[in-house]
C-alpha cells in the first residue's frame, strides 16, 4: 500500500503532530494526498518548550491548521509514579484527549508518525494506540525512518534532520516519581547544552547526579568540556557526569 492509496481510503484524518520528523511528513502526506487534515500537538510537562515551537513553524510552513490541546499527565498517578508501563498509561491519556477534540471537529480517524522502522514489540505505548484504534500510515506503507528524512529534505522540510527527542520523563530511572520541579531542571539542562553545541544528546537523573550521555562523535569534545559543563549544570545538578559509552542510536 502507497500513501496515496492509505489516503485515497481514508481522506479525512486528524495528525497527531509532535514537532518531529515523522510527523512532520506523515502530515505533509495527509496534505498532499487527503481531502481533508488538521494537526494536533497535545502539550504536556513532559515536552520541552521548542517541541510545541517546531510544531507551529513546521504547520505554518506546510500550510495547516494546528490546534493546541493541554493534558495534565501529571495528574495521573500511573503516570507520575513512574512504572515500567508508563508509556502506555500516558499515550492512552493524551490519544483519548486528541481522539474526543478530533471527533467533535469532524475527524472519523486520527493518525500517528510511527514508522516502518520503530520496534512496537518494544514500545508499550504502542498497545495503547492499538486499543484506541490509532493508524500509523507511515508503519503500514512501510516506511522507514532513513525515506522520511531523505523524502523530507528533497520536499525541503526544514526539520529534515532533526535528531528524535524522546520526552522528558524518559530521563528519569523507571521507579522513580516523576515531578515538575526534575522535569524543569532537564529542560533547562538541555537547553543549556543545545545553546553549547550539542545536537543529539540526554541528560539523564541518577539519584545523586545527572548522566550525561552523547553521540561517538561528540564524546571527545564533551570530555574535554566537561569540567565548563559541570560548572555551567551546577546551579541545576550539584554533579554531573559524562557517560564514557557513546549513546546508541537507538531513539529514547
């Protein structure tokens, strides 16, 4: 199945829109080939502030209408305790907050950007999707990660090579309860290593420090940073340090 047949079948769908890659072209798709689309970007705490900001440029420059919807996943104690299958607690929240706005704005059918290339055997979150009825167009067509971004920039999408970001509760360990205030600090921390240089990276909480994990080929660098990294995280993390494995390019 082509897209163009997925949408040729299914002209009307609302886009669960991240601000990522895969998003980003499966609505370009839905534009291109639908007859009619909205995007949906659901802003949690556990999204930094430029996700929701590379959603709205991204929707502007392919010409669609974005609606912000707000969900307190927080507020969940499944998901704020933190338990192995959090995932699937707060995607089954946030999909049925933007399934309930997408059928009272007339859409029948809500998409999301997996792909060909992501594991569902591995995602919890995935059996969530799959209990609401979300359709991933992108994973059915099989579409892998490597033609999004090579089909992104030849459309001259201007995130075409923007690094996945996995959420923000990623970076606390599995047990640990997820709050506002830890949430903060990482946004910020990240922030701060993005204005530094750093492109593809997590900082992530231990009990007593911050684990700061980098791609091969910024590992040199940041090692040799590391002590201007430690005293520019302090007032964040009062110690902070570098993974000496490289990251995987596994996305999380």
């Amino acid at each position: 199945m082509t897209m163009e047949e997925f949408f040729a079948a299914h002209p009307d769908c609302a886009v669960a829109f991240s601000g990522g890659i895969d998003s980003a072209w499966l609505l370009h798709e839905a534009l291109r080939y639908g007859r009619r689309t909205r995007a949906y970007f659901v802003r949690t705490p556990f999204q930094p502030a430029f996700e929701l900001q590379d959603a709205q440029a991204t929707a502007a420059a392919l010409g669609a209408e974005l609606t912000v919807l707000e969900a307190d996943v927080l507020a969940l104690p499944q998901v704020a305790a933190n338990p192995e299958n959090r995932c699937y607690h707060c995607k089954r929240f946030l999909f049925t907050t933007l399934l309930a706005q997408a059928k009272g704005d007339g859409f029948p059918l809500v998409l999301d950007g997996s792909n060909a290339s992501d594991d569902a055997g591995d995602r919890p979150g995935m059996a969530a999707l799959r209990e609401l009825g979300i359709r991933s167009p992108l994973r059915e067509c099989g579409i892998t990660k490597e033609d999004i971004r090579a089909q992104a920039r030849a459309a001259g999408i201007a995130l075409w090579d923007k690094p996945s970001y996995a959420c923000l509760a990623t970076r606390i360990p599995v047990g640990t309860t997820i709050t506002r205030e830890d949430l903060r600090r990482v946004e910020a921390g990240e922030s701060l290593l993005f204005s530094l240089g750093y492109t593809d990276f997590r900082l992530r909480l231990r009990e007593q420090y911050a684990l700061l994990q980098v791609r091969e080929e910024e590992l040199e660098r940041a090692q040799a940073q590391l002590p201007e990294l430690q005293r520019q995280l302090a007032p964040l993390f009062p110690q902070v340090v570098l993974d000496p494995v490289p990251r995987p390019r596994r996305e999380s």
